[in-house]
C-alpha cells in the first residue's frame, strides 16, 4: 500500500499523527512504515525532512515504489498498528521550500528570458547550482554576468509579487503536456506539475516532486553568486531565502571590517585597498634597496674578519634572513683560508663556507650539530646547522674552533 502524502495534500503539515504498517530493523536502524507522512523523502534534488516520531530523531526518510520509510537510530519502541505522534524539523523544510523554490524561479527566468535549460541541479548543505543549457536557443551564445543580474533582478520581482505556486496533479501526461512545461516530461504517471505565476504566462512550469511554499514571497530572496563555465554549460551559484540572508549578513560583516580596518566607508573600501596595495609597492622597492646598501656593509665587515681572522672567521648578523647571510658567504668564498661561520641568532642557524679542502663543512655539521641536539648538513664547501636553542651558539662555535684546532 503506498504511503498517504501528507506533504501533497499541505505542504504546511508540521505535526501529525499516523499508524504504524511496518517495523523492521537494519544495520541497528529501525526502518518505519507509516500509513500517512508528511515526512517528505529526498527527491528532486531536495534532500530529506528530519523530525521526530513519538520523541524519537528522525535520520532520513527515502521513498521506494510508493512507500515512504522513515531511518531511527536504534530500536523504537512502538509497534505495528500503533498510532504515533510526528514532528518534522520545520525550520529546516521550510530552508528546504526557499531554497527549493528560488531554483524554480531562477530556472523559469533563464528559459523565458534567454531559452536557457537546466540540465543540472545540486542542493547540498554548503551551495546550490543551476547548470544552464544555451543548446536549443540559438539567440544567445553566452551567459554574461550583466544578463544574470537581468535574471537575479526579474527572479526577485517576482518575488515581491508574491506570486503564487501551485501544484497541479495529473494520472497521465497528456493533460499535463497542455501545460506550458519548460522540461520534457520523465515520467508517465502519477505527475506533479509546479507552476509559479499565472498559468497563462507563468515564471515557471515544471514537473517536480518537491515541497514548495504557496507563494513565491515566501522565498524572500534569491541571490547569484557566480556564473562559471562548467562543461559546454553554465554554472549558476546561488542563494535564496534564509541562507541569502545568512550570506549578507556574513558579508557584512566582514566588509565592515574592512571598512574599520581602512577607515573606509563601503563605496570607497575598493579604492583605499588599491592605493594600500600600490604604498605596498613603494615599501616593498624602498625595503629591498636598503637591503642592498645593508648586504653591501655586511659583505665588507665578512671580508674584514676573514683578513683579521687566524684562518677560522666568525660573523654574526641581525636583521637579515639565512638566505641572505648565505648570498654573503657565497660573494666571499674565493678570500676564505680556512672557514668562515656566520650566524643568525634569530632563526638558531649557522652557516658554514670553505674552500672545500682544508675542512669539509658537511662532515663537520655532522660530527659536531648533534652534541646541542641540533640538526644540518651540506656538502664540503657550504653546510648549515640549525641548534633548538640559540643560547648554546656561543659554545657550539667553541667546539667548532678546538674541534679544528
Ligand atoms: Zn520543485
């Protein structure tokens, strides 16, 4: 026996009461057969209501030839025959109806307005797309971001008339074909036709199994977010309803934000992020001059300490990253005797340079790093040792010196 649509008959049914048909139990689920639900079961690219059945959580509901099965976690108490007390999740069903019911009208907007097809649907918790189809009109090749403000704007007009969606119910197709569908029909019977606006001229007609509000002001807003390229199609992400509002509210408040961290108002936000950008700039190239000018000193005072040194030179340089204290080791290589370590405190690194003969600057590392637990290796000429703590620098470069003497 199929299961009574309760969701058919009012889309605003939220508690009900039923009889219990069937109760089995499958991986640790109770699977529940109801004679009548207002639970809707996924479908039409809709996902499932949530609730309760005589307190008990509701996970899922899925319909299979007609008959409607509701997932419990665990065993449930009732049983066959038993009358039960149901609740659906309004809220989420009604996100669900707007969310739902936003498609509808965007999707009957682009086909009016540009012959555009849906061919793909998705509603998943995070986003929601439309892709449109162009194949079977041959006035538009593209889908600009200007012509889908056109469609936002039409879409939430129609909204603020508050247009009406009703549901028809037809046994075959050829009295549902009368309609002025912007689908082909998929199935045979049992056929529900969705039509926002006037019948005559609606915003849209389609066949769909999904809940829909009475009236399009229900869903309050729809919003496009995106228009991409996707497979010969194009992709529409969008927001209608709550999560259009969630979704301002989020920008909001991050563009608020913005505005306090620029002293900025919204309108001139853009404008005082570039000219931001551009003092970057100017930051960026006056820094990597005075790099320069400061590399130039450190390379003088390197060549210095190796003319003064007794054939082991050490530097240490603050305010310089290892990589440039690495380009200063490297530009001096030809004047050092013996080795040369320069140091940076602040990222616990020396550098070791030679002429790769007198002293094998990787075997060194190797041999000598590990007594402050320190970590490095390189290769003859050029090896880096990188201790935990800074602090035992000053006695590491100690060792290094008697280890060499
Ligand atoms: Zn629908």
């Amino acid at each position: 026996m199929n299961t009574i649509k309760l969701f058919q008959e009012d889309v605003y049914i939220k508690k009900f009461t039923a009889t219990v048909i069937n109760k089995d139990i499958e991986d640790g689920k109770s699977v529940i057969i109801l004679d009548r639900t207002a639970f809707f079961p996924a479908g039409g690219g809709q996902s499932s209501d949530f609730g309760t059945i005589n307190g008990l959580s509701v996970l899922d509901v899925f319909e299979k030839n007609g008959v409607i099965s509701h997932i419990i976690s665990g065993s449930a108490d009732f049983n066959t025959d038993e009358m039960v007390t149901c609740e659906i999740d309004w809220p989420h069903r009604f996100k669900n109806m707007q969310r739902h019911c936003g498609e509808h009208i965007l999707s009957g907007m682009f086909f009016r307005e540009y012959g555009g097809v849906n061919r793909g649907f998705h509603m998943g918790k995070e986003y929601m797309t439309i892709d449109i189809s162009l194949e079977e009109n041959s006035n538009f090749t593209e889908i600009t971001w200007a012509m889908a403000k056109n469609i936002e704007n039409l879409s939430n007009s129609i909204i603020w008339k508050n247009a009406p969606v009703i549901t028809r119910f037809f046994e075959n197709r050829e009295e549902a074909e009368k309609l002025p569908l912007r689908k082909a029909l998929a199935v045979d019977d049992d056929i529900a036709i969705v039509c926002v606006g006037n019948i005559e001229n609606p915003s849209d007609c389609v066949a769909c199994c999904g809940t829909h509000p009475a009236f399009a002001g229900e869903v309050g807003l729809i919003k496009i977010l995106k228009v991409e390229i996707n497979k010969g199609m194009y992709r529409i992400h969008f927001k209608a309803g709550e999560e259009a509002l969630l979704d301002y509210q989020e920008k909001h408040e991050i563009i608020a934000k913005l505005n306090s961290r620029y002293s900025a108002n919204t309108f001139d936000l853009l404008e005082k992020v570039f000219i931001q950008e551009e003092k970057n700039k100017a930051y960026r190239a006056q820094l990597n001059t005075f790099r320069q000018l400061l590399l130039k000193e450190r390379v003088m005072e390197t060549e210095a300490a190796l003319v003064s040194s007794d054939g082991i030179a050490v530097v240490s340089f603050e305010a310089l990253k290892v990589d440039d204290l690495l380009q200063i080791g490297r530009s001096v290589t030809d004047e050092i005797s013996k080795l040369l370590l320069i140091i940076s405190y602040e990222e616990s690194t020396i550098l070791f340079f030679s002429d790769g003969k007198t002293v094998d600057c990787g075997k060194l590392v190797k041999e000598t790093a590990h007594i402050y637990n320190g970590k490095g290796g390189g290769n003859n000429n050029q090896a880096r040792a990188i201790l935990p703590k800074p602090e035992n620098i000053p006695t590491y470069i100690d060792l290094i010196q008697k280890h060499l003497r």
